[in-house]
C-alpha cells in the first residue's frame, strides 16, 4: 500500500485598513480574544516579524466556531458534529486515507476476486496466499522486502491518528494506548478466542461448499526469519486495520453524523470487502467480526483490545499453518 514549491513571498501591505478589522496590533491593555487583527499583524509586542499573526477575521486566542459546531475543551477527545463546510472537509479526508489504504485493498479484492471467478478452475481450488515470498533465492533479500511491506503497512494507520490528534482527538480517546496493558490484553484474548473457533469453522465449511478459495497463510521459505516475520506481519495487519477501520473510521462518521449503527456497519462491510479475494466466506465472517468489534468499540473506545485480538488471531493462523501445513488432514 502508498512529496512543494518555495513559498510565495507575502504581499505587499495595504496602507490603508480593510473595512471591517482594526488595523492596530493587540495590545498588553487589550484582553485575549476580544479584538480582531488586522491581516499579517503581530500579536502583542515583542512577536517576531511573521510569527504568531493571525488571519483575516480570527479570533485572537480562541479560533473561529462555525455556527452549529460543537466546542469541547483542548485534547478531550471528545466526538461531536461537525459544522457543514467542516462535514464537506472530513468527507474528503475519510475517502483520499481509505483511498491509500483499506479502500484500495477492498476494490483490489473484489477485482481479484472477479478473476477467479472467471478463472477455468473451481473458486476453491484457487489460492490466496497471505505472505509470500518476493526474492526466495536471496534470503537476506527478501527479509529486507518483508521488513520494508511491514513497516509501510503502518504508515496509514499513523497518518489516520495523526489527522484525529491534529483536530483534538488524541490517540487515548480511541483507546490506542498503553494504559491499560493487563485489561486490553485479558479482553483481547476472550475476543479472539470467540472469534478465532468459528472463523475456522466457517472457511472449512466454506471451502467444502465451494465458496472460498484455498487459503495460504504462509509460503516463506524455511528460514530463521520465517516465523519473526510472520508475527511482525500479524502485528502490522492488527494496526493497520484495527486503527482505520474501527478508531478512525467509526469516529469519523460519527463526526459526520451517521448514526453508531450505520458507522459500525459500513466499516463491518468494508472490512468484509477487502477480503473478497479470500473468497464469499471470508466476506462473511470478517463482516460479522467487523459488527463484533464495532461494538466493543462503541461500549468502552478503545482499539487496543481489537489490536490484540486480531494479533493473536493472525498469529495463530500463519504460525499455525506453517507448523501443521500437510500434518493434519481436515486443514486445506
């Protein structure tokens, strides 16, 4: 999954001030916030030529309210609607970080899945491998391809917290955090295992009926790296999609005003989505464990647990496979 021009130099002045504004800087008599400053003018005495100035119109030490928006004290974190022209930029963030991301999995996973299903062979006895190998000659090589698509898998899940923080709405308030180590991962065990035993239950059945394509979690040669990398892999998928599709996602259209039923359930779908090129089956359960986590994350706002989780289920699955890969009779 996924760089400026020197700035123009500052326009001259006007002598004259803009109808409507004071001209004068604010003074040390003038309290915060009550005065306007004029375009580019400094604030109070001693501010640096060009640091601190405020635009056309702002208000000094408090920032313009859009009619209708919500105000909640600094780093709250605290989700409220968000005023029109403010709706219009929070659609457009939410599709371009899905666009470089979960969005684009799911149209490449549909599309994938397409091609199977137009493929001379049987869905099932098609192949979705998990992680595969890029250089198998070249180990060393290839440790460096699988480190690098690990450490570039996370970079959207960063970038969606980062767009969250910067309008007030730190890590902790989706529950990306460390304070509650024990609890997070106590919560996280009993969410994988609730998951984890009819997940596997629903690919098998899936896979005898035809409707999922044979699942390959693991096609790593037999190196030292082989199982690190995997765990590493498990780790980064957990991030990636925990954070977007849940803390993100889920918090965005509540922003926008979807209802907490619509927002867990457009994340459940697109979460089903970007694993169409599992096949019918894995659409199915991703979807309904997208509802599950959903709902833990509207009841207590924290994705930890749902890194956790999903962590331990991936691990299991691709550690799992490589060690009763052809061992055991029941596992495709």
């Amino acid at each position: 999954m996924t760089r400026t021009d020197p700035p123009a130099p500052p326009p001259p002045r006007d002598p004259e001030p803009t109808r409507g504004l004071q001209a004068e800087p604010v003074g040390l008599a003038d309290p915060a916030g009550a005065g306007t400053v004029g375009l580019g003018e400094g604030v109070g005495p001693g501010d640096p030529a060009g640091a601190g100035t405020v635009g056309l119109g702002e208000r000094v030490g408090t920032g313009t309210v859009e009619p209708g928006e919500r105000v909640e004290p600094a780093g709250t974190g605290t989700v409220g609607p968000a005023a029109p022209l403010r709706r219009q930029v929070l659609r457009s963030e939410v599709l371009l970080v899905l666009g470089v991301s979960i969005g684009a999995s799911a149209l490449y996973a549909a599309l994938s899945l397409l091609r199977r299903l137009l493929a001379p062979v049987p869905l099932s006895q098609t192949e979705a491998t998990l992680n595969g190998s890029y250089v198998p000659d070249l180990p060393w090589l290839d440790l460096a391809f699988q480190l690098a698509g690990i450490g570039l898998g996370v970079v959207p899940a960063l970038l969606a917290v980062h767009l969250l923080t910067r309008d007030g709405i730190p890590a902790r308030a989706i529950g990306v955090d460390a304070g509650r180590p024990w609890a997070d991962l106590a919560f996280g065990a009993a969410l994988a295992t609730v998951v984890g035993v009819p997940g596997l239950v629903l690919y098998v059945l899936a896979y005898r009926l035809g409707i999922s394509a044979t699942i390959v979690p693991s096609a790593l040669p037999d190196v030292w790296w082989r199982v690190p990398v995997l765990v590493l892999s498990a780790g980064m998928n957990a991030t990636l999609e925990e954070v977007v599709v849940v803390g993100y996602l889920i918090t965005r259209l509540q922003q926008l005003s979807w209802s907490p039923r619509r927002a867990v359930g457009a994340a459940a779908l697109l979460r089903g989505a970007y694993h169409l090129y599992q096949g019918f089956g894995a659409f199915a359960g991703n979807a309904v464990m997208g509802v599950l986590f959903g709902w833990f994350f509207l009841r207590t706002r924290r994705v930890m647990p749902l890194i956790v989780a999903h962590t331990m289920l991936d691990v299991v699955a691709f550690v799992g496979y490589t060690a009763l890969s052809g061992r055991v009779s029941w596992l495709p």
